[in-house]
C-alpha cells in the first residue's frame, strides 16, 4: 500500500473517532485525540461545530 493512501485511510479512522468522542459529549477525549491525529485545526473545527453537542464537557 502506498504512503499516500496509508495517510489518507489514518486520517480517516482519526476523523471517526474524533467524530464518536463528540458524539458521546466528550470533548477532552476529543482534543486528545486530535492532538495525536492527522487532522489540521480547520479539520477538527469543523468536526466540532458539526457536532450535536457542540463541546459540552
């Protein structure tokens, strides 16, 4: 497999269990895995405001 799509399926699973934390109103299991994830801050922003429960802790 290629490095490139190595990064692209990472970045993915990253996304949805970034997407789960915020879900379940987790946000500081959410900050903590994008800190170690692939995303950019413009990708976990949108993420968050996406979110039903909008970063409540």
């Amino acid at each position: 497999m290629s490095e490139i799509v190595s990064k692209e399926i990472y970045k993915q699973i990253d996304e949805e269990r970034i997407k789960m934390a915020l879900e379940d109103g987790n946000f500081k299991e959410a900050f903590v895995l994008f800190k170690y994830s692939a995303l950019t801050k413009e990708e976990f922003t949108k993420l968050h405001q996406s979110s039903n429960n909008y970063g409540i802790i």
